[in-house]
C-alpha cells in the first residue's frame, strides 16, 4: 500500500493550526506546517492507521509544552538583530565624505544657532519629531496596504515598516531638551546635542526613508518565497 | 535533547557540520538525520531547532532556498562564507574540547576532585 500523503486540504488545516497556536507571520506558518506535514506522513509509514488529527497531536507534542511561543518569541529576536545590522551596513555605505560633509555642516550651523539663541533648538527638535511622526504614519499605511494586497504578515517587512520599532526612539530629541532651555547653555553642551541631533536626521533618513524605499529587494533576500508567493 | 546540558552548547556545531557535508537541508530533514547518524540516541526537539537556524541565519551565517516541493513551500539552509569559516573554528573549537575531555576523564591515573 501507498503511503498516505498530506492533501491540499490538510495542509490549509496546517496553517490555521499554526495560527490557532499564535503564529502570526506567514513566513514561519510555512515553516512549520512544512515540518508538521513530513512528521505526519513519516508517522503515517509506520503507523497507518491514525487519522490526520491524532498524528497532528502526537507530532504537535514534541515542541513541548510551549509549542511554537518560544520559536516565535526566538524568530522576532533573532529578525530585529538582523535589522539592526542592516541599518549599521546601510549606514556604513551612505557615510561618503560628501555625507561626512554634509553631517559636519548640519552639526555646525545648528551649533551656531543653538549658541545664538538657544531656544532654537525647538525648531530643529519639531521639525525632527513632526517629519518623522508623519512618515512614520504614511509607512504604516503603506504597510497595511501590502499586507491587504498579499494577504500575509511577514515578520521582516513588519519591523522594515515600523523602522525597528522608531516610534519609541522618536521621542529622544525631546528628552536632550531638559538641558536645552536653561540660561547660559555651555559650547560643550550645545557642540554635543548638535551632533547628536545631527547623527538622528541621518538616521531617521535611514530607517524612514532609505530602507522601506528598498524593501523589496531586503525582502527577497530574507524571503526567497516572498516574490514566489506573489507571482503564484 | 538527551543529556541536554552536555550537547546543548554544541547544537550550532552539530547544525553548521550538517549543513558542511549534505550541502543544503531543511529542519524536519536535519533531525530525522541526526537521528540517524547517532541510531537514535540524540534527538534534536524542534523547539530547539528552529531558534538556532534562525539565529545562525540573522547572524550571517546561513542563507536560506525556498522550493516548492509536493505545493508545499520548503525552507532549506546552507552555510554562507562566513558560515563555513566559523564551521571551522567551531569545529576546532570542539574538538579541542573533547580532547581536554577524554585527558580529564579518560585517564584513569588521574582523579578528579
């Protein structure tokens, strides 16, 4: 006799399971029901007589009493790592010396202007928080749009779109602001918060601006199944 | 994972030495392998498993194929540059291990604590 084989059916049942157990994102759905699917037909050879779902339970049985929490709660780690080194490549790469230049230049002018009248530090501080707040805004409906058109959360391009989750770093600028509205700001006080604030606009061009305009190639590479899946 | 504590600090190594010598491999396939290899006496749980592909896979270490295999999407890995060169070093690393090991052990003149 034939082996069983998993049909079409039970596979979709494989997903929902996956989903049933909080597995939200697609890519690591795939994963696993993949797993399920060939413990299943293997269990099948060598004892045909169980139906799909007492196979599916002993299998499910060896990923322990946390079932899948851990590998997801592993899987969101180990992906935001991989963010972050992204950021630091793409970094590496746009810091030319015309950017060198141009980071020198922005740090200074506000310097200047910082020392000139230090309430001018608000100025940059809103323009920080306001640019990024609103295309950080546009990023999430974009991203809510992806998501409808493929009908599938992926984990990477989740943390691309929320930029690492930016919305909690956003605020920074403001905290640096405690020390800028007393009298008398000293020129190392002021020389150190516009660099810093300098350093912020490169990396809020980064992660706002840079990044989820090359989505789709970071994508593919994460995902070898995310262009697969959409020409399917 | 039998004895856990002794072979967990060596899953990556067993995972990269797999990943060496068949090329590319996919979870279910790397545990029915080891179970294979070691005629059943290690079993690698799946909860252990897949966080250490994925964190060897953030990490640089492997890439990852997908093919769809009897229409079911199939997640191989394979070792990157810079996965076959840690490969290496893990691998020194081990071995010197175990030799450290059996001279502790091993040698019955020698008697521990």
């Amino acid at each position: 006799m034939e082996a069983k084989k998993i049909t079409q059916q039970q596979m979709e049942a494989l997903f929902a399971f996956t989903r049933k157990h909080y597995v939200e994102y697609y890519d690591l759905q795939a994963e696993l029901a993949d797993h399920l699917a060939n413990a299943i037909e293997e269990r099948w050879q060598a004892e045909p007589g169980l139906t799909f779902d007492e196979a599916l339970q002993l299998e499910f049985k060896k990923f322990g009493i946390f079932g899948f929490s851990d590998i997801v709660a592993e899987r969101q780690y180990a992906l935001q790592k991989r963010y972050y080194r992204l950021v630091w490549k793409e970094f590496r790469s746009v810091l030319t010396f015309p950017v060198i230049l141009f980071i020198t230049g922005l740090a200074w002018g506000m310097y200047h202007s910082i020392m000139a009248y230090h309430h001018s530090y608000a100025f940059f501080m809103f323009l920080l928080i306001v640019v990024s707040s609103w295309k950080l805004w546009r990023l999430k409906k974009e991203y809510h749009k992806r998501r409808k058109e493929t009908g599938r959360k992926w984990l990477f391009e989740e943390i691309l779109f929320s930029c690492g989750g930016f919305g909690v770093i956003m605020p920074v600028p403001l905290q640096l602001s405690h020390f800028m509205f007393d009298e008398g700001i000293s020129q190392m006080l002021a020389a150190i918060v516009s660099v810093l604030l300098a350093l912020f606009f490169v990396y809020d061009y980064m992660v706002l601006f840079r990044m989820p305009a090359r989505a789709e190639r970071y994508l593919q590479k994460v995902y070898p199944e995310y262009g697969l899946e959409k020409t399917a | 994972m039998k004895n856990s504590q002794l072979y967990k600090g060596s899953l990556t190594t067993i995972l990269m030495k797999l990943l060496e010598e068949n090329g590319r491999m996919y979870g279910y396939e790397i545990t029915q392998k080891v179970k294979l290899i070691t005629a059943g006496e290690l079993n690698i749980t799946e909860g252990a498993l897949y966080p250490a592909l994925h964190k060897l896979e953030a990490e640089g270490h492997l890439e990852v194929e997908v093919e769809k295999v009897d229409n079911r999407l199939r997640k191989y890995y394979k070792l990157t540059e810079s996965g076959q060169k840690e490969n290496v070093n893990r691998l020194a690393e081990l071995e010197e291990f175990i030799r450290n090991m059996q001279n502790l052990v091993g040698n019955p003149k020698l008697k521990l604590g």
